[in-house]
C-alpha cells in the first residue's frame, strides 16, 4: 500500500519525534539516571530541577520519622532509586527508606557526613563519610570501600559520575575512581574542600574550594583554569547554555562563562554583612530563572536574610526575606528545589519551609518545628508530596492540606 506524501510526512516526524525525546531522557549529558532524583540536586549540572510539581496549597504533616544514628552531620540532600527507595543520610548512618510510609528499609553506619549518595543506573549507592568512599549494593552490603583518603573525617561532598562512569568528588582535592573502586586521579587543594563537583555537557568539572579559588578541570584531572574568589567552600550549579554559577563569601552570586570568562556578579542585600555567604549551588528553573538564598552568621547582627530569583543577565527578578525566628542565624544553608511549573521550594534555618509561585508570590510558609535548623534540600516524591529532613534526624512527610486546619507540629525533645 503506498502512502500519500502527506500522510508519509506526518509518520516520519512522529518517529523523528519519538527518536528526539528518547534521546533526550537518556542525555548523558544531563546527568539524569532513569529514576526521579538519583542525586544531590538532581542531575550533575545541580540545576535542582524536580519532574514533579510540587506542594502548592498549605502543607500537612502526613508521619514523622526519627531516622537511627547518633545525630550531628546530616545530608545536604536525598537520593532516590529506580525503585521509588530514597536514601538518606542523617547522624552518620545512611538510611534506605520507603517515602511511602517510612519504613526503614536497611541502615549503614558510616561517620559525619553532609554528603548526598549518588545512585547509578545499576542501583548502586556512592557515599561518602568520615575519610572514606564506599560503593553499597541496593540492600546495603558493601561492594568495595576505600579509606583514609586525606586525613580529614568529615566528608561534605556529594559524588557525581560522569559520562563515562567515573566517580567525582572533592575531599581537600578533586578525587575521581572508576566504578570498581580503582584509582585514577586526584588533584590536591592547598585547604580544605568539601564542596559538591558540577558537570558540565562537555564533562569540564567545576569546583570550589577553601583556598578560596574556583577551578575548571577537565574529565582526565587536568587543571584548565582558576579563578581567585572566597567560595566558602560553595557548590557550583550549571545553566542550559554552560553558564556556570557560584555563591560565595559576602552573599554574592557569580556568573561565568565556561571558558572562566565573568559574565557578572550579584552583590544581594546581606553582602554588606563581613560574615554572610552563599553556601547551596543555585537552583535554575527551566525558563532560566537562577534562585538562592543567603544566609548571616552570628546572632545580633541581621534580623533577615532573602531568597532570591535573579535572571539570566544578573538583574533581580524579585527576593523574599527569611526572618531569623528563634535561632540566632537567619537565612538558608539547604540547596533550593524548583519543579516543572517554576515553582520554587525552601526551607531555613527558623525551622520553617515555602513554597512560591514563579513571580514570588508566596504560596505558603509551615513551621516544621520552630529553632531548629533544616540544612537539607526539600525533596518532591510525587506531585503533592514532600519529604523535609531536620536536624536530629527526623523526617517529615508533607501532603497538600486544601480546605484542612492545622497547626504546626510540635514534638518533644524524646523524638
């Protein structure tokens, strides 16, 4: 049967179609495994972009999790597997959890870390803690393990692959192992670095350090450039078109073009505080939209710090103020979130979370506790769910409360 030419037209763009989104959803470049969020803030580039659309009514508590460990360090993040098990770490134990109603899957026990687990398309878990990388099956039995890796036992950075599987990561220097577990490179900074390795689509490396640079690397662990700036140990986020963006000390915000050329530098309101900073990579909404939020060091001297939307060419868009509450700090250490629709999710230091429409309006602010401090990013599950990590361990699990009362939940020091 011969086909008319239009008809043969119309079938040929849909199989081109189909071919083009196949081949979008397994972009390597993107960093993107076949699982909702596999990584700290997604996806190597740390755009922060969930798939699901989040919370957009008042918040409601649905359970309360006290996660196991001797708490101290949490995670800046959470991970979840092909098969819907987030991992979360909190007190120095690396916890597999169903987000359904969470159900304690299996533990291990590592030491302090801030580090989010990286999860690869075979379903291991990458982790770091105390002085170590270790490689975990999907029940939490060790695969491999390598130790004493530079002396310093508190591990802050979220590992990365890239394209070819090689394991990123810095830990006062930028580290790189296969997936067995086999050395490559590493490329020692003169201090201390604990910041998250970004990726770039032609696999250059960005990351800060506390020798106050920010540096290039590419994929093989030669430097390509550096650039003097007090990072404070930030984590480094990536636009569409490989602008690369950096908070720093003084709450500034800048701007780079992959080649290390400055594009431009926001000075926020906070900058004019000695110990202000920007500590999460920014996240980036899918029209481009770069959000971050401040954060002032010590008591007494700022009742505010802001979060911020700022556009592609470094003009604001709009900023919202985060009042100190109890704590003696205000502003956001945890890493933003924004879903489909350029909504964006925080949650700081004054123990409350929010949720805002993509012109700023705000959609809702919940106490999840008044003085604490929630340093991880808020995590969407599933459209209209949430899970929120405070200090101590525990895990709360929002659901959108439309035409419901409630109140904040309050619980005792015996949780």
């Amino acid at each position: 049967m011969k086909l008319a030419p239009m008809a043969m037209a119309i079938i040929l763009a849909g199989i081109l179609l189909t071919f083009t989104l196949t081949a979008s959803a397994h972009d390597d470049s993107t960093g993107r495994a076949d699982s909702n969020w596999p990584m700290f803030q997604h996806d190597v580039r740390h755009t922060g972009q969930s798939p699901y659309v989040g919370i957009v009514s008042s918040p409601l508590v649905q359970w309360v999790k006290q996660l196991p460990g001797n708490c101290g360090e949490s995670g800046k993040g959470i991970s979840q597997a092909r098969d819907g098990t987030v991992y979360i770490a909190a007190c120095g134990v690396l916890s597999a959890v169903d987000p359904v109603d969470g159900a304690i899957k299996w533990t291990f026990s590592g030491g302090g870390s801030r580090s989010t687990p990286v999860v690869a398309d075979d379903g291991t878990i990458y982790w770091g803690y105390g002085d170590s990388i270790v490689a975990l099956t999907a029940i939490g039995e060790v695969d491999w393990r390598q130790t004493d890796l530079s002396m310093n036992y508190i591990f802050a950075s979220s590992p990365a692959l890239t394209k070819d599987g090689s394991i990123i990561f810095s830990h006062d220097g930028l580290f790189s192992f296969t997936q067995d577990g086999s050395f490559q490179w590493v490329y020692p900074f003169s201090w201390y670095s604990h910041a998250s390795p970004a990726i770039g689509a032609d696999g250059t490396i960005y990351i800060g350090s506390g020798d106050n640079n920010f540096y290039a690397f590419s994929p093989d662990g030669d430097r390509l450039w550096q650039r003097a700036i007090v990072t404070y140990d930030s984590s480094a986020s990536i636009g569409s078109d490989g602008t690369v963006y950096i908070g720093t000390y003084h709450a500034k915000l800048y701007a780079f073009q992959p080649d290390g050329t400055e594009q431009w530098v926001f000075e926020s309101d906070e900058t004019r505080y000695f110990d202000s900073a920007v500590f999460a990579p920014p996240a980036i909404g899918q029209d481009g939209t770069i959000y971050f939020g401040t954060h002032v060091c010590c008591g007494g001297v700022a009742d505010y710090a802001h979060i911020y939307a700022i556009n592609p060419d470094g003009s604001l868009k709009w900023k919202f103020p985060v009042h100190r509450g109890g704590n003696m700090n205000p502003g956001v250490v945890a890493p933003l979130v924004v879903d489909p629709e350029n909504h964006l999710f925080a949650c700081a230091d004054n123990g409350s979370c929010y949720g805002f429409a993509a012109d700023g309006t705000l959609l809702w602010e919940y106490c999840i506790r008044p003085h604490i401090y929630i340093r991880t990013a808020p995590y969407i599950v599933a459209d209209g769910n949430m899970l929120i990590l405070g200090e101590s361990g525990i895990l709360y699990n929002l659901g959108s409360a439309t035409h419901q009362a409630h109140l904040p939940l309050m619980l005792s020091n015996s949780h």
